[in-house]
C-alpha cells in the first residue's frame, strides 16, 4: 500500500471542513492550513477511498453523491476524536485515593502541614495517612506508598532515599541546669534515662542506650516516642530523640554525635510506578523532606 492509497484518518477532518465550507480558500482558514495542502490532502483522501467526494465549480465545491453520503460516517469520526481528547485529558487528571504509611511522627509535624497545596493543585485526589505502620504491608496492598526508616530487602517494590533523620540526647532546660556539671558527657550512674520498652529494643535508640546503661534499667520506658518527649519536658530524664522532635519541644541538647542516624526511604510497589496519582503523591513527599533536611539532621538545634 502506497502513501496515497493509505487512508489518514485525519483527512477526515479535512473533507468536514471543506464540506461545510464549500470553498478551498474558506477551510483553509478555519483549518490554518495552506490552500495546496488542504487540496492535496482531500486529492489523497478520495484516492485511498477510491471515490470522488467533490465537484469543482466557479462558485466552491460541492458535495458528490458518495461524498455526501460520507458525511454521516465523518462526522461519527469527529465525535469519537472528541471524545478521545476528553477522555485522555481525564486520564490525565490527578484523580482516586492513595494511601500512605508512615510513622505518626512523621506523619503529623512533617507531612500533614504540607498537603494543603498538594490538595488544592488536585482537587480528585484523596489521600489516606495510615500511622499503625506495623500492620502495613505493601505487598498485600495495605497501602500504596510508604515513607519507612528500614529499607525493604525484598519484594516487588520502588525504593529512594529521601533524607536523613538524625538523633541527639535531649533534656530539658531545668534538667540539664541542676546536672553537677551541664555541660559533662551522660553518666549513666548520675543521669536519669529515658528508654525503650521490651518489644522495642531492636530500634537504634535502645541499642545505643542498652549499650550506655550496661544493665541498669531506664528510669522510664516507654511504646512511643510521644511519651519520650513528654517526660523528658516534665524533667524525668534524658531521651534519644529525632533532632526536630526536641527543637520542638524546646528542649536541650546533652549530646549529639551518636552514630545513630537514620536514612529515610520513600517506598512504593513497583506495579504503581506508572500511576499519576501515586507519582503525584511521590514527588511531594521527596520535595518536602528535601526541604527538611536540615531540620531533620539537627542543623537548626
């Protein structure tokens, strides 16, 4: 099949055009083509179709029989174009409901403040927070994105790293005042620590502070780390705690340099790597802990 036999669909709209027109010079104009190729193209489109669709006149062109008869059929055409176009302008939308896990405090100080824009930008789109991370799986589809301290070994997953979170042990301003001596290292026979209940002790944060208490006990263990900032503001004690958790809390510095720092990884299931809504979701996520980042080291405290 040669060029000129081919049919081009979109000779279609060509052929409405001038036959509603009723002149070269007219569609041409409306189409912001030139004359010769709009003649050309209706010269190709009755050759693939191996019938005339026009008698010339003085006065414009004129419909033939078969042409006419066409216009029925041509115009079925434009409408499922049309329809293609919205059709693909909707697909292209940000619409549905995408469900992120992440930590609680992750969730409320760092991502939820940020959604606002997000949503606006995307008025289809519904996000869900699940914060009960040990019950998620996303294999099972429990959620479709997740923002995890651990990078996952295995599975069919999507992983990058979005930032770091860093550590320090923190007090409170009056605790560290009435310290024999403020500024001193922590001395586990003279500090009061705040720690991990069992259950927990896989965490960085308790194996740093199993390793400085060398068998005493914590003052205070604790589920959370909610209930860590807590009681080291009521002065309980000293607490391990992500570096923009104690800035906000107002409380102080004891040490910082504790190799404990934590990659944070964005993770999603790889069968979602070509989902709009989800890459939406995303790349939101990995703009905001950016522009964390040193907040999230501890640059600021």
């Amino acid at each position: 099949m040669t060029p000129e036999t081919r049919l081009n669909w979109d000779d279609a709209r060509i052929f409405l055009a001038l036959a509603r027109a009723g002149s070269l010079s007219a569609a041409a104009s409306r189409l912001d083509l030139g004359i010769a190729t709009l003649s050309r193209r209706i010269s190709r489109l009755e050759t693939a179709l191996q019938v005339p669709l026009f008698t010339r006149h003085q006065t414009g062109y004129r419909l033939t029989d078969q042409g006419n008869a066409l216009v029925g059929r041509a115009e079925e055409l434009e409408g499922a174009a049309a329809a293609l176009c919205v059709d693909a302008r909707r697909e292209a939308e940000i619409v549905g409901r995408v469900r992120l896990a992440t930590a609680e405090n992750l969730a409320n100080p760092i991502i939820i403040p940020t959604l606002g824009p997000l949503l606006g930008r995307h008025p289809g789109l519904s996000l869900e927070i699940v914060s009960d991370v040990t019950t998620v799986n996303l294999h099972r589809r429990d959620a479709d994105l997740a923002v995890r301290m651990v990078r996952p070994t295995h599975g069919h997953l999507t992983v990058r790293r979005i930032g770091t979170l860093g550590f320090g042990l923190y007090g409170s301003p009056d605790y560290k005042a009435a310290r024999a001596q403020p500024d001193a290292p922590v001395s586990p026979g003279q500090d009061s620590l705040i720690g991990w209940a069992e259950g927990y002790q896989h965490l960085p944060a308790a194996r740093w502070l199993e390793g400085l208490l060398r068998g005493r006990l914590p003052v205070l263990a604790t589920t959370s780390l909610a209930a860590q900032v807590r009681a080291a503001t009521s002065g309980i004690g000293l607490a391990v705690l992500p570096h923009f958790l104690a800035e906000e809390a107002g409380l102080v510095r004891i040490e910082a340099r504790m190799d404990i720092d934590q990659p944070i990884w964005l993770v999603t299931h790889a069968d979602l790597s070509t989902s709009r809504r989800v890459n939406a979701v995303a790349d939101h996520l990995a703009n905001v802990f950016q522009e964390a980042r040193d907040r999230l080291a501890g640059e600021n405290c």
